[in-house]
C-alpha cells in the first residue's frame, strides 16, 4: 500500500467527513472551526515536501507516520510530535504540529466540499466545513489548485511502503 505524503500524510487525521444530520464531533467542529490562511498553507505544503524528503531517506517513517492517524485529534497530534524528524520539519516550516495538522485537514475537506458544490449534484457533502473556509477556497482558487497540485505530485513519487 502506498501511502501519499501530501493531502494524505494529515489528512488521515480526522478526514472522515462526518456524516450528513449528525452532530459533529469535537474534533469536527474544532476542524471546521479553524481558520486557513494562505501564510499556513504555503507553510504546510513546505513542511510536506520537507517530509515527503525525509520520507524517501528513510522509508520506516512511514510506519512512525501511520501511527500517527489513530485516536482523536489530540492524540494524532501528539503521536507526530513524538516522530521527531517531522515535528522538526513542521516546526522548521513555521508552524505547530496542531497549526500543520489543522491547516492540512481543514484545506482537505473545504476543497472537495467546495469541488462538490460545483458538481452536477450541487450542495454536496459540507458537514464539518464552514462557510469561512469554503469562502476561503473559492477566494483563493487558483492559488490553492497550485499548492494542492504539489501536494499531489509528492503523491506520485512515494517509495513503496
């Protein structure tokens, strides 16, 4: 199973789009209520390919990275600030573990609530995605489409796991 360090590496963390008429979990609403910021993207996309560096150098990371996507948020954010090499990365990007992990799900799930909003079904799935962050998107598409197609291109050049 190949694992992609982009969207993937942190969108593990709590991704799973609630499901529609439920009430949002805690880690949902706290995803839902964060706000992006194109300073914490560009910031999250360089501690991405700084991981996805570290990742290829080292493929047992992979492993101390799965580790990372159980239990609820607090406990995934405290598993990746135990994999010293890429809390180090998050933190030399400038960023927390909890701004990097926060940043990257909420990105994830704004883009394809947004992207499913322009479907052919229209509204789509939004449950745990605020009308901030969705606005966010659609201000700032072009620039976002440029950072989510790096984050996929890290994808593409994964070392088996």
């Amino acid at each position: 199973m190949r694992a992609t360090t982009g969207l993937l590496i942190l969108t593990t963390i709590g991704v799973g789009a609630p499901a529609r008429a439920q009430k949002l979990s805690d880690d949902d609403a706290r995803i839902a209520g964060y706000t992006l910021t194109l300073d914490n993207v560009h910031k999250a996309v360089a501690a991405s390919k700084q991981i996805h560096k570290l990742r290829l150098a080292d493929p047992a990371l992979n492993q101390a990275l799965l580790a990372t996507t159980e239990g609820n948020l607090d406990a995934q954010m405290k598993a990746l600030d135990r994999v010293a090499p890429v809390a180090k990365a998050i933190a030399g990007a400038g960023l927390s573990t909890r701004d990097y992990s926060l940043t990257m799900v909420a990105l994830s799930r704004a883009w394809l609530a947004a992207q499913a909003a322009e479907g052919p079904a229209g509204a789509g799935e939004r449950a745990g995605v605020s009308n901030g962050q969705l606005a966010f998107i659609k201000q700032h598409r072009a620039e976002l489409h440029k950072a989510i197609d790096e984050l996929s291109a890290l994808g593409r050049e994964d070392p088996p796991s």
